[in-house]
C-alpha cells in the first residue's frame, strides 16, 4: 500500500510549533516507504483568515527543511464541497436547516439558564419534510446544511496509538456542515478531502479526537473506508499541565528560527517529544528519524514536556558540530534573513577568528552580537566590576598599570607569549591569578566571562589592549 498522510494547517495565525512536531510525523511516516505527503490548505473559515497568515506558513515549513508532494487549498473546492453535501441529504445523513442566528443565540442562553453542562441545537429543522425545505432554498432562503447525527448510538473507533475507543451519539450534536455562504465547515471538508485525495493515515493532535464520531458517521454515510487515525500528545511546558503558553516563551516555528535555533536543532528535538525510538539515541537527523519512525512508538499520552532547556542543549550541540566557516556563513545567512545587524568586523572572514573563540559558548544564533560586541566597540565599564577582584582599587590601579607595561615594549602579539609573559608577571608582583586577570579581563572587555583571556587579547590587538587599559585606569583614577 503506498501510505499517503496530510497535514491541513489554517491560515488563522502564525504556525504553531506544535503543528510542525505533527507534520514532521506525518511526513516521517509518508517517507519512510516511499510514500507521498499531502499540504492542504483548510481556508473555509473565511472569517477568521488573516492575510499572508498562507504564505508565511508555507515559507517557514520550507525553513526548516521540509517539503510536500502535492498541494491543495479548500477555497478552491468548493464545488466537490457542495456535490457530495447533496449526497449526504439525499440518503437523509444530512438537512437543511433555516434557523435564524437570533433564534440561536435565544435558545443558546435558554439552555444557559437552565444550567445544562453544554448547548446544543434543538433539532428544530431536523423533521422538516423535504420537499418543504427544497421549496424553501429555491425561494432564496438563507440556510446551512446540518449533519443528522443518529440518536443514542454507539461508535466504536480503533486508534492506532491509543486503542479501541467508544463514543455514544448521545452526546454529539447536529453540527453544520455547509455554512450559509457556501463554505463547507470543517467536518465535511476534511472528510471529503481526506478520501478523494487517497489518505491513508491520519496523524493529528489528541484535541481533535471529539470529532471522531462525526466523521466515522461521515465515511459511513458516504460508504467509504476510513483512513487509519492516530492522535498524538499535545505539548505543553514543563512542570505544568497545560498546553504550550505563550507566557513562558515562543510558540510558534517562526519565532524559533528568529531567535536563531537552528532548523536541525529544532527537528531533531521536536522528534522525540511524543515519539521513543526504544534506544538511548537522542540525535538523528531527518533521514535517520525517517527510516526509524513507527505509529507503534508514539507515546501513549495527553501531554508531553516541551522542555525549553533541552531544546537550548540540542542547538549547542549542533552549533558546536558545525565548522567554523559552516557556523559563519549560517549566521550572516540568519542575520540578513531576520535583519539582525552585525559588526563589519565580524561580517568579514576575520569574523571566523572571533567566531573561534565563542563557539563553545553559543547556544543560539542571537547571542552572537553580545559575545563578541567588545572585539569591535569600546567596552563599556563598570567601576564596581573592575574594581572587585582586586583589593581595593589602588591595588586594580597597579595591576592595570602592571600590564600596560609588560605589553608596551612588546613586539610579539601572540597567545603564547602573552600567557608566559603575564604569568611572569604574576610570580613577580605576587599577584593572584584571579584578581590580576579578572581585573584584565573586565578592562579589556567590559565583562566577567570572556573566551581564554590570552587568545582573547591576541585577537584584540596591542593597540585596542593597551587603550581599553588606560581608559580602565582613568576611570579609577577619576572616581
């Protein structure tokens, strides 16, 4: 069977990092055999469409490396829509149903009054004979087809991930079908589309698993078989039990790849939430998680921890693996695409000197500017930091002055000699190393944590070293 799976985002809104982990599972599993992976834009609810929400969807799914074998818009299948709505009210799955929103809305806050757990239509047009009602449509009276849901019936559905699950009719109610301005709602949509597309397996998040009797009602209406469903974890912050929140950081894929994760980083960790490959391998890259994939490794579970701390290691981890020359190029590439403004300096090839240096410490791409910003601009200094490691701050002021004189005369400018001369220096003043290259480290940089402080300074150069530590001593001087 070749397997074919979908993913149908909406164009409502920024893409939900959530809806990427589902895609990513979806693609997965078309790929991993040779199948093929559906895009299909579910543009019926005109009203809640914001502009360019498509192309910004399309574009970041792209961003992070993935792609689709065919593509679909609902919009512009509104015919099929409408043909097959007529199928359903011809063999009574379905009617036709004439009331007004203020009727609605009146037995909406009836049902409210009288503390019932949920509202619900009241079936109103439900037995309206149908010649009637046809008479009705022809006259131009405004309408919406509703789903004729069987009374006190029991749905059994087999989940691929979470088993055999039964529902009563009981509790469903008469949902729309074809709105009033020609739009089919979603239940009819992705039912009919589903099937002429030839999906056949359906991965989506568990909040979607309360439509499931509506559409098994659907594909029996239709006579058609079912797709295979499987409903998988939704994600939600760590040490909470509610879904992903915007109060505890970004939400959506886009804003991931702004604050420069890395593509790979991203995928790779978004794999495993919902998915255990059985072993301890924690990195794959996307051609491994294909090959590995299965439904039957899916957690079994409401919610899984995304774990915004794991997600940081996972991005050192692929920013540390990266060339420096690699880890340059993606960085100027993640600047001009975010417009992040970098030192001319470090744009240059001699940036990949500086970039040496702070590799090890990068754990997103927007830490960059303020890692190397003292290499290209004068430091800005804090009295209190310069002047806290040493004793006091005479003994800060004689230590500076202590290195402006041992680096003055110097000829050489390398790691090397700077570390064996400074250490030199340190046995003949008595200076403690902490206190003698903090001091130095804060003077030249205008910060705690640096790089190695030798290769640092070799990268700075004499001139800007011996500058920065006259500026650090007239500042306490001036004090």
């Amino acid at each position: 069977m070749l397997i074919r799976t979908r993913m149908a985002p909406s164009p409502t809104g920024e893409y939900h990092i959530g809806g990427l982990r589902t895609l990513l599972y979806n693609y997965a599993l078309a790929k991993k055999d040779g199948g093929q992976f559906i895009m299909r834009i579910e543009d019926t609810d005109q009203k809640r469409e914001v502009e360019g929400a498509e192309e910004r969807l399309l574009v970041v799914i792209k961003d992070y490396g993935l792609d689709w074998d065919e593509f679909y818009k609902q919009s512009e299948r509104l015919d099929i829509y409408k043909e097959y709505a007529q199928v359903l009210l011809k063999n009574d799955s379905a009617y036709y149903c004439f009331c007004t929103e203020e009727r609605l809305d009146q037995v909406r806050k009836e049902q409210q009054a009288q503390g019932l757990p949920r509202t619900f239509y009241d079936g109103k047009c439900r037995g309206l004979d149908k010649d009637e009602a046809f008479k009705r449509v022809l006259a131009g009276e405004s309408y919406v087809i509703r789903q004729k849901i069987p009374k006190n019936e029991e749905i059994v559905y087999e989940d691929a991930v979470l088993g055999k699950i039964t529902f009563n009719t009981a509790d469903l109610d008469d949902s729309i079908l074809m709105k009033s301005d020609g739009f089919p709602t979603y239940h009819l949509a992705v039912v009919i589309d589903d099937h002429l597309m030839n999906i056949t397996h359906i991965l989506r998040g568990i909040e979607w698993l309360p439509s499931v009797p509506k559409h098994v009602l659907l594909y029996k209406a239709f006579g058609w078989e079912m797709p295979v469903h499987a409903h998988l974890p939704n994600l939600k912050e760590k040490g909470a039990n509610k879904k992903l929140s915007k109060r505890f950081g970004d939400v959506h894929a886009a804003a991931f790849l702004e604050k420069g994760y890395l593509p790979e980083a991203m995928l790779n960790f978004l794999m495993l939430l919902g998915w255990n490959p059985g072993t301890e391998k924690e990195i794959y890259t996307l051609e491994e998680f294909v090959k590995d994939f299965s439904i039957e490794r899916i957690h079994k579970t409401d919610l899984v921890a995304f774990d915004r701390e794991k997600l940081l290691w996972f991005n050192g981890y692929y920013i540390r693996g990266m060339s420096v020359e690699d880890l340059h190029k993606r960085i100027l590439e993640w600047s001009k695409k975010f417009n992040v403004s970098l030192p001319e300096g470090f744009v240059s090839n001699s940036g990949q000197m500086v970039l040496k240096l702070i590799q090890e410490r990068l754990k997103t791409l927007n830490e960059v500017s303020g890692l190397i910003s003292y290499f290209y601009e004068e430091p800005s200094l804090d009295m209190q930091k310069l002047t806290e490691f040493a004793k006091d701050k005479s003994a800060a002021k004689e230590i500076l002055n202590s290195f402006t004189e041992l680096f003055g005369p110097l000829e050489s400018w390398g790691t090397k000699q700077l570390d064996e001369k400074a250490h030199l220096l340190l046995q003949e003043k008595g200076y403690k190393p902490k206190e003698a290259f903090m001091t130095l480290r804060v003077a030249v940089s205008g910060v705690t944590a640096t790089p190695p402080i030798f290769e640092t300074l070799e990268i700075l150069g004499k001139e800007k070293v011996l500058t920065r530590l006259k500026a650090a001593t007239y500042l306490i001087d001036s004090q």
